[in-house]
C-alpha cells in the first residue's frame, strides 16, 4: 500500500542505535495533550480525498484531504472538551490525567489506516517527530463510518507486541453489523446502536405506513452492503419488495450516477431508503436535482438523517424521515468551541480551514494559500455550517462525549483495583506504571455507568443499548429546515410495541397532506385476489374476480375461499349467503301436477261409480266387473300417489314414494294382465280338447293378480329393510340451489323395481300380442276389448 511506513524498534535494554523514519509524508495529530493515559481520536475532517495524477515514471505525489467538514471537527472538540472536564474532577481519575492526540482519517479506509498507523507509533512532542518509539496509547475513539472502522481494527489485529496487542477502540457513529462479529473485531466497542437494529426500525416503519414497494440506494461501503442485507432479511417474509436496489459508485462518475437516476425516474417507488454517508450522498443529490425528478419519499439512515449541509442545500429533502441516534446533552460545549479560533490556534491548518469554511473568508493568521477573501471580523457564519454552532440537541456530538467517560470509568475501575481482588492472574491489578491496553479492555467490557440520565453500558458483542429518535425534516416559517422528532424506537421494549410514531405530527415530502402511495400494484378489493405477474417480484399482481361459489372478504386475498355446501358466494364474491333451497312445492308446477293427478283420480271415481251402479247390467258383467274394480281402484291411488312427490320430502314420504306408487301400478298391470289371459283362454278354449278355462277361474285369477302383486310388495319391503330411500339435499343439480329430493337409498333395489313393472308390462304386451289374430267378427270384437283394457286405445 502506498505511503505505509514501517518502524523498527529495537526493545531490548540497550539504547536504540538506528532511529526508525516513516516512508512517505504523514500528518501530525490535529489536537495532543500530554497526561498519564493518553487516548487517541482518528475523526473525518475532511469528507473526500483527492488523488493526484500519476505518469508511473517518478513516485506518486501525496493523496491531498478535500472538502472540510466542520460537524467532524465539532466532533473532535467535543473529544478535547470531555478530557478537559474530566482531568478537572475530583471523583473521577482522581490524582491522573487524561490525554488526547486526535488524527484526520478524510473519510476514507487508506487514509483511516495511515491515520492509525501514525496513532499507534510514538512522537517527540518537543521536535514533533513522528516513529521515535512505541505509542503509550491504551485506546481509540474513532471512526464514524464503517469501513473506515473496519480498516482500523483489522490494521490493529496483525501486531503482537504488548503495548498494542488488545487496543480496545470505541466508535461513535459506525452502525454496520459486521463489527459485532467477535470473532473479526475482539477490541471493537461503539456507542452507537447496530445497524440490526436500525434495519428493524425501518421495516417497521414501512409495514406501519404500508410502504410495500421501495427503492433502495446505497453507499459502496460495507455500511452500505451490510445495511441491505439486514434489510432484505427483516422484509424476507413480509409483503414489502424491493423495486430497485442502486450503490452510489465509490468512484464517482456521472455516467453510472445518470443510469441510478434513470432507473429511479422510471420505476414506481415513490419511497426510498438510503444508507449513505452525508460525503457520498452529497453529490449525488446534486445530479439529481438536475434531473428533475418529484415525488420521492425518502428514508434517511442515520448516517445522514440530522445532515445539515444537506437539509439547508436541498430544499426538495423536506419531509424526509428517517432515525437518528439519540440525542443528548453535553454540558459547556457551545463555550468550548467559540475558544477555537485562529488567533489562539495560529499553527493548526484545520483551524484555519473551519474559519474559511464557516464565515468564507481567510483569517490573517492563516499560513493557507486561498482564493477568499482575508477576514475583516463582520462576517456572518454561513447558513449551511449553522449546525456547527448549534448544541442544542447533540447526536453524534453526545456519543464522542460517551465514549471518553466510557475510558475515563474504565481507567478510574482499573486504578481502583487491589491486589488480591484484581481480575488478571493470582487476582492481580495492572501496573499503574505500564498499562496494557488488554488491561483496560477487560474493564471496558464490565463497565456501567450513567450521563446525562442515560445508562451506558455495553452487550457481550461490544453493542451498546438500541434506542433512536423518528426525525421529520420540516420547513420552519422563516424557511428553515428543521429536524422535528415524531416518534422512537426502543429495541429494550417487546416484540411489536418498539416503534412510537406521532402520525399528526409529521409533514410529508411535497407538502403532502396523506401518507405518500407507494406500491407497485393497487390492493385488491373483497372479492378479489391476487394473480402474480409472470417473472415479476410479487408485490406486482393483477386483481381477479373470484370464481363462482368462493369468495374473499379481505383486502389483498392471496387466494379465494370456496363456500360451505349449503353456502354460495353473492354478486359481489364478498361473502356466502345460503343457498336457495327449492323442493317441489305448491308452485306453478306443483299445483300443475296436483290439478292432473286430482283430475285424472277424480275421473277414474267417477268412472268406478257409474261401474258400481251398473254392475248388474250384462255389459258390466261381461267386461269382469270384479279385475275392472281393481283396475280403477289402483289407478285411483296412481293418480294419488303423485301428491307425495310434493312438499318438503321427509323420511317417510321419501319411502312412500316409490314403493305405494310401484305397489298400486304393479296391481294395476296385474289386473290388465289376468284380464288378458282370460280373453285369450275363453278364445283358445272353443279348440276341441282344450280345458284351459277350468285354470282361470274367478279364484284363479285373484291369485295370479296377489302373487304378481306379492313379488312387488316384497321387493318394496327388502328395499325398505335393507337400504330405503331417505331425503337428500342435491347440491350438483345447480351449483346455486339447494334441492331436497329423496335418493334411492339402494340404485340395485330401484331397478328391480322399475324392472319387476317393465317384466309384468311385457308380459302383457305379449299375450295382447297374441290374442290379435282371433277368428271372424267375435275376434275383432274381443280383440278390441283386449286392447282397451290394456290401454293401447
């Protein structure tokens, strides 16, 4: 890597023959103090690096530190400002002090690295030279991003030697995930909440607002890698997609921007996280305004929620939502850091780099070459650094301040220690004289203690307790953007109840009065459901109408629910109503069927009782009176039988049905049939020799009519023991109604039924067949008779 120094210290009890020089030119810390602990601070002064360009013919000029950032220096104060207020109590590190040497990382891992590397050698305060031995750091307050904090611990891991071995470090403001492996990171220790937690904060906060399509840009950083996948994790089973996901390129270049801005100009997300640094977010949103694109919500991590060049710059930012890290309170800053001026810090190049940044003009002690104006003393600070004078509500400011009383309580445990009753080997304390930074680690782990009314303490991962305030960026009266807080999220509470949100109170993003859209398809009404899009996510859906006879009642059904049998669903496919039950009843047909069968019973009396009153004429008693009687008494009770059919059917009148009906027709035909035999014995009987007539007599023909009979009543009676008809509700017939009819019961005993009729109608069929041919006119006479007793005329 360019410009790493190596220095060789030679630790044996002889005196350092060779003095290690640095390869390459390296800063000096910013701020240094001397004192009996010395802590270091590594800060992003500045937000970019600059690379000079290079021909590879002659070593490569120094990257230079572009773009000053007066919030990090705001940071660094606070740093110097806690030390201060701790060497000047008497409870805390009582008879010791404190001291600081703070370091520049310019926002990026290799300056990070070289930052570091520069904390962790040892420097002549007297000649500031660097490398003149082993650093006595026993901790690191830093980095604010991620990857910047991953570089510093890694960088910490490959040295063995015990002054450096365990350098516990403490992070105010790098939430990526990946730094609560132990197993990566042992020393590693923040301030700050998880990004576990911040991507669980907002997936709650795009289920409750019902955000179920979204945009998602990143940083391309490991706080930025690390921030997506917690959040695809957390919506994994939820009904929340991702329209797009787009990293800000590390190398910046308008073309690549211009594709992210086209796809996030076509698609229908109308809500966009982003996880960003305000350095890498900056340039971005310049493009994107010159894009012209409107209608974005957007959901701000905390890397650039409370950014206040970004809210006084980007007047389209309002209404911006997003969590912060806690704010809280640190006492005599605002006092502090008006100390810090260019008069009192003449030889601090940063110093004179906040003057130009703050008021824009050039102090005269600056030793800067620069195009501003020199100062006069009148000038106004400028608008978009105004945060940096502001101490009313600190954030990231309040975590630096933290993260030192979290090594000043730990140093105070550690020289509180007696022997005997020490943590370390044979219950030893350190050495107040040569604290390992292992030592002091130990400590860290175990501490508790209480600022500003908060606990701070850390979890066996080194993460400190989640907790964050729900921000609302709102446009003041006067114009001003402010940061409004609207709710929190707690991740000490129950599963559920962590997210608070004043609804009321939040002003969307273009003066917006309701909650902003943002879906990929409309939801599905009742009586719906959703048909995913072939080779789409599946929040992309079309709305079909339910199929006939299921229904859904909620919004967005996945799938229709088919109706109960006695249920069908309504016009609308909402909800299941019962179904019509319809049975033959006294309707149009039903008083149709009662008219014919009381008719045709009626007629049949009628003819049995002019029968009866002309039973003694001849023609009554040729024509056997007594098989007529049967005949139209049993076609009475056919034509009766028919009023069983209808009404309700019932267990009883179900069995009534078929069997009286097959019962009294079976009588019926066996009447027509002994009749038929008669007239073709009487006919056959006038043939010499023949005494058939002595088989059909009166008595005889009463028998053959009760046997056939007989056979009916007994089939009836094993159909009605065995398997008898029984009510049955046909739901098959229409899909719509219910009809109560009466199975069966026994398909096989129906038959034999209908079969046994059919067999007895044959019969008779035959034997009238065969009684066609008798002789002369008495044949024609007989003939005809025959025929209209078995009902052919």
């Amino acid at each position: 890597m360019i410009h790493i120094f190596l220095c060789i210290f030679h630790l044996s009890s002889a005196a350092m023959t060779s003095r290690c020089i640095p390869r390459g030119n390296f800063d000096l810390p910013v701020f240094m103090t001397s004192g009996d602990f010395t802590i270091g601070g590594i800060f992003p002064l500045h937000y970019r690096v600059e690379l000079p360009p290079t021909d590879y013919m002659k070593k490569p000029l120094t990257a230079m530190c572009r773009g000053f950032d007066p919030m990090a220096f705001h940071w660094a104060l606070t740093m110097g400002l806690a030390v201060e207020e701790i060497n000047n109590r008497k409870d805390l590190l009582p008879e010791h002090t404190l001291a600081y040497r703070i370091f520049d990382s310019c926002a990026t891992p290799v300056m990070a690295q070289k930052a570091v590397l520069a904390a962790l050698n040892g420097q002549d305060v007297v000649q500031s030279f660097m490398c003149s031995g082993a650093s006595p750091l026993l901790g690191l307050i830093g980095e604010s991003g991620s990857s910047q904090s991953i570089v510093v611990s890694r960088t910490l891991e490959p040295f063995r030697i015990p002054m450096v071995l365990y350098l516990p470090m403490i992070s105010y403001f790098s939430t990526c995930s990946c730094l609560s492996d132990r197993k990566q990171f042992p020393t590693f220790f923040r301030v700050v909440p998880s990004d576990d937690y911040q991507v669980k904060a907002i997936a709650q906060l795009l289920k409750r607002f019902d955000w179920t399509w979204i945009g998602v840009v990143t940083e391309d950083h490991d706080y930025g890698r690390f921030a997506l996948q917690g959040l695809k994790r957390e919506i994994e089973n939820t009904k929340i997609c991702l329209a797009y996901h787009e990293m800000i390129p590390k190398d910046y270049t308008q073309e690549r921007v211009l594709k992210i801005l086209k796809v996030m100009k076509e698609s229908t997300a109308k809500v966009v996280v982003v996880f960003s640094g305000e350095g890498e977010f900056y340039p971005f949103l310049t493009e994107f305004v010159a894009q012209n694109i409107t209608g974005i919500q957007w959901i701000a991590s905390e890397a650039w929620v409370t950014a206040s060049m970004l809210a006084e710059t980007y007047s389209f930012l309002d209404g911006t939502i997003g969590f912060a890290i806690r704010q809280g309170h640190v006492p005599g800053l605002q006092d502090y850091i008006r100390t810090v001026t260019p008069e009192r810090y003449p030889s601090i190049p940063q110093v004179q780099e906040l003057w130009e940044a703050l008021y824009g003009c050039s102090p005269s002690t600056s030793t800067l070459s620069s195009h501003l104006p020199s100062c006069t003393g009148k000038e106004i600070l400028r608008k978009e650094y105004s945060a940096y004078m502001n101490t009313s509500s600190p954030r990231v400011t309040y975590n630096v301040y933290k993260a030192v009383y979290a090594f000043a309580h730990s140093l105070h445990n550690l020289i509180e220690c007696r022997n005997g009753h020490g943590p370390f080997e044979n219950l030893s304390c350190a050495n107040l004289n040569n604290v390992f930074p292992w030592q002091l680690q130990h400590y860290l782990q175990e501490i508790s203690f209480s600022i500003s009314g908060e606990e701070v303490n850390f979890d066996i991962k080194g993460d400190a307790i989640p907790s964050y305030d729900l921000i609302n960026w709102q446009r003041s009266a006067s114009g001003d953007m402010q940061f409004i807080k609207v709710g929190l999220y707690d991740g000490a509470q129950h599963s559920g109840k962590e997210l608070v949100i004043e609804k009321q109170a939040i002003a969307w993003s273009n003066q917006q009065t309701k909650v902003p859209v943002s879906v990929c398809s409309n939801g599905c009404t009742p009586g719906y459901r959703k048909a995913v899009r072939h080779g789409q996510s599946l929040c992309c859906f079309d709305c079909v109408p339910c199929d006939i006879g299921k229904i859904s009642n909620q919004t967005d059904s996945v799938d229709c629910l088919s109706c109960p049998e006695d249920y069908w669903s309504n016009v609308n496919r909402t909800e299941c109503i019962q179904k019509v039950i319809e049975f033959l009843s006294h309707d149009a047909m039903g008083m149709t069927l009662t008219v014919i069968a009381v008719a045709g019973a009626f007629l049949t009396i009628t003819v049995l009782g002019i029968f009866l009153y002309n039973k003694g004429t001849p023609i009554v008693r040729v024509n056997n009176s007594e098989l007529s009687f049967f005949i139209l008494v049993s076609l009475t009770f056919c034509f009766l039988c028919a009023l069983i059919f209808i009404g309700e059917p019932t267990s009883w009148s179900c069995m009534l049905r078929h069997t009286a009906f097959s019962i009294t027709f079976s009588l019926c035909i066996s009447c027509i049939l002994g009749k038929t035999l008669v007239v073709l014995a009487a006919f056959t009987a006038t043939r010499p020799g023949n005494n058939i007539m002595k088989w059909l007599g009166p008595t005889q023909q009463r028998i053959i009519i009760f046997c056939c009979t007989l056979v009916q009543v007994l089939i009836c009676t094993v159909w009605l023991v065995v398997s008898p008809p029984f009510p049955y509700r046909n739901t098959k017939y229409q899909q719509s109604k219910i009809i109560l009819d009466c199975s069966v019961g026994s398909d096989l005993a129906f038959w034999c039924v209908l079969g046994y009729i059919g067999l007895l109608a044959c019969v008779c069929f035959f034997l009238a067949f065969l009684a066609r041919k008798l002789p002369g006119r008495a044949g024609w006479v007989i003939k005809k008779y025959v025929m209209i007793n078995c009902g052919w005329m």
